[in-house]
C-alpha cells in the first residue's frame, strides 16, 4: 500500500469514528435487529435544521448569488480507497480536490465521498423532489480549507463548516463507465469494515459533465448520519447521473450490514444469513422555518415566467395604447 493509499486510509477512519457509536441503525435494520433507527438516532439527530428534505418546487426561491461552482483537483485520476462501514461505501477524498463559488463564504476541501441506494430504481435517495424519490443520492462532502481535520470541523460553531453536493442518481439506457469502476470493486468490500482500491478512477468520471454541474437547489440543513451535526450548506444538483439499471442493483446485491459469518460447527443452528444493505437513507426531515433556493430557469420556467412576464406585457400594452 502506497503512503497515499495510507493516508486516505487514515482519513477514512477518522470519518468513520466521527459517526460516534455504531448502534444506529436505517429503518430497514430497525425491522429486523436491536438497533436503534431513525427515530432514535442521538446527538443532534433529533433537533434543528435536519436533512435531508423533500424538496417542492413550487415553494423554491430564486437567488441570483447562487453562482456557478469552481471545481479544482475532481479530474485527478487515482486509485481509490473504498471501505463498507456496515451502513454504505465511503471513499475518502483527497485535500486536493476543492470547490468554490457556488454561493460558499469560501473554499472547501475534499473529505469524503459515499452513497445511498435501495433494491429498486424508484427509491434509495435520501433527497426527494416534489416527492419523488431517485434510485440512489451519492455524496461529496467537503469541510472549510481552515479546518485541519474533521474532527475540529465538528467541533466548530460554523453554520456551514461542512459542504455537501447531493447528486441524484436514476435508471438509465447506458453503462455508466466511472461507477463500473466502483462496481468492480464491490466484491472485495461486500462485508462490513472490508476494503480495497479502485483502478485509477477521478470524481469528474462519476459526475455529470461540469456544464451540468451550473442548476441547483440550496439550503441549510445537517449530516445526515449521527451524530446528524447542524453544521451543512447543502446543494442538490438539478441534474441527474444516470446508471443502467442492472448497475443501480448491484449495491443492494453485493454489500452487507454485516461482517463476514464465520461458518459454525454445528449444523444443529439455524444458519445465520447475510444482511443485506437496502433502504440505506435517512426519511426526510421537517422543512420547518427553512427556505430552499434556486438559481435557475431551466425546467423550471412555470413558477419564474411571471416575474419577466409582467414588465414584459406592461411594457408591450404601453406601446399598443399609445
Ligand atoms: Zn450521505
């Protein structure tokens, strides 16, 4: 293992520690073992601004500062770590790959990369819109560049100490080359705490071209994960990644809850089955007091025509009357 491959290692175990204890649990668990599910999680899960939320376009704000996002280090193509944590896949993301602009205060820096999924295309997002529902959510988390690590990026009182892009991912015609990458890797990481690299693979592989990367949805909300930290500027992308089908399926049919069952001695026991991981995402929270803001037209037209419309027709009947 490469000193690089180390320090990502390290990296990700410290992301996996900052999930403090590891007897929460998704509901799908909840159902069949002693664990505690959503509506049990500790920390801050149960108070304030939580996510992930259903989004309704028709109560979406425009906000012209919701400008374009500066992507730098995302094309840097490397092996990459990969590790089940018994609840998802997580890569860890180098400090290189940063963004801007995008209506932050400033500069993020990479920390970590994982997904959500189900056993079917028409849930396993942890965002919905208008209350549908997407096959999968994969997250980029990014922490201010101030922070040195992650645990003093939970430790601050910053609003938006983290960054998240919410990426939506459906059912589609096409192989998704960059998530097959992935996918060859499952095999090695279908139990709990297994782990592997990659062959060479960069973020820009897996995300939707950067000129796709310009509509969004923002708003404030948390981790969605214990300890569920109130600390998260969120950003959903209008637009969707789209893997083929029988590669949306492969999560749910490679990865497990658990670690690996050692075979008993005794045939008398019931075998113990592998727990597979399905319905990995939180439900959505309250909106309460919050606003969710947009920055674009595009497909959205309906509820911002009015807006341009009005000038446009005042101006216009001036002309006729005069
Ligand atoms: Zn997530």
């Amino acid at each position: 293992m490469s000193l690089f491959l180390k320090l990502l290692a390290l990296t990700l175990a410290q992301s996996v520690a900052s999930e403090g204890t590891d007897d929460w649990c998704y509901s799908s668990q909840a159902k069949v073992l002693n664990c505690s599910g959503p509506e049990a999680w500790p920390g801050y899960c149960q108070t304030g601004e939580q996510s992930p939320i259903n989004i309704i376009t028709k109560q979406i704000k425009l906000n012209y500062s919701l400008v374009d996002f500066k992507f730098s280090g995302y094309d840097l193509k490397q092996e990459t770590f990969i590790k089940n944590n018994g609840y998802t896949i997580k890569m860890p993301l180098p400090d290189s790959a940063k963004i801007s602009g995008g209506g932050l205060s400033g500069t993020y820096k990479g920390v970590e990369s994982h997904l959500h999924w189900s056993d079917s295309v028409d849930k396993g997002s942890e965002h919905t819109i208008d209350g549908k529902a997407f096959a999968m959510e994969m997250h980029v988390i990014h922490m201010k560049e101030k922070f040195a690590n992650l645990s003093m990026a939970l430790a601050s009182s910053d609003r938006d100490a983290f960054a998240v892009l919410g990426f939506l991912i459906e059912a589609s015609n096409q192989k998704h080359e960059g998530f097959q990458i992935i996918l060859d890797a499952l095999d090695k990481v279908s139990y709990k705490n297994g782990n592997t690299s990659t062959k060479p693979l960069s973020l820009e592989e897996l995300l939707p071209d950067v000129k796709n990367r310009k509509k969004y949805f923002r708003y404030m909300g948390s981790l969605t994960t214990p300890d569920c930290d109130v600390k998260v500027i969120w950003t959903v992308f209008k637009t969707t990644i789209g893997l083929h089908k029988d590669q949306i399926l492969q999560f749910s049919k490679k990865l497990f809850y658990n670690e690996k069952i050692q075979s008993t001695p005794s045939p008398s026991s019931s075998p113990i089955k592998d727990f597979p991981i399905i319905d990995n995402f939180r439900p959505v929270q309250e909106l309460k007091n919050r606003i969710v803001y947009h920055n674009g037209v595009e497909g959205l037209l309906p509820h911002t025509w009015p807006k341009f419309l009005a000038p446009l027709l005042t101006y216009l009947l001036a002309i006729l009357l005069y």
